[in-house]
C-alpha cells in the first residue's frame, strides 16, 4: 500500500481553518471572551505561541501594532502562509473589537 505524506505544517493551517470556521458561528456579536477563544485556537493560551510557533506570539506585543496587524490582515493586504486564515477571523470584527483583542493580547505576559 502507497502512503501520502501530508506535509505538518499544512495539517496545522488546516487544523487552524477548521477552527476557526466552525468558531464563526459563536463570534457574533462581539465578544472578547469568545475572541480570545478563537485567538487560543492556533496562537496557543494567552497567546504565547506554545501550541504552534509558527503562528507567533501575539501576548505583550505592542497595541498600536496589534491592532495595526490586526487592520491590515482585514484589509487583505497582508499575504503569507496564515494570511487566509488571519483574513477571515478578523474581517467581520470592528475597529473597536480589534482595538479590545489589542489591548487584551498587549497587557499579558
């Protein structure tokens, strides 16, 4: 018997999409508990980046680049490995959610 390798990193992205779609549903209206949840999904608790480095950590970034990032992946000007999936969670969200999932992610450690 023939066995395919799927290449890790697309298993985690896919992993990550898979979550985030079914996630969709819980994030309407806005909020931040339910955010942050999402967020864990692939950036790991509190977002620390322990689940899946690849995808960064986000706790105690700076604010004003959080929600620049934040801005730029809804916007779709970003591209890049995660850029889909980054599009699609945030780009319902308002400047002011992106401003508390900011604000929240800039004040952890």
């Amino acid at each position: 018997m023939l066995r395919m390798r799927t290449p890790r990193k697309a298993v985690l992205i896919g992993g990550c999409a898979i979550a985030l779609i079914s996630a969709m549903s819980q994030a309407l209206p806005f909020e931040l508990k339910s955010e942050v949840v999402r967020c864990e999904g692939c950036h790991g608790a509190s977002g620390r980046a322990d689940v899946m480095q690849n995808n960064g950590r986000i706790a105690g970034q700076n604010e004003a680049y959080l929600l620049y990032i934040l801005r730029e992946y809804r916007a779709g000007r970003l591209a890049g490995v995660n850029a889909a999936v980054m599009t699609y969670a945030v780009k319902q969200l308002s400047d002011d959610d992106l401003s508390a999932l900011s604000r929240y992610y800039a004040r952890l450690e």
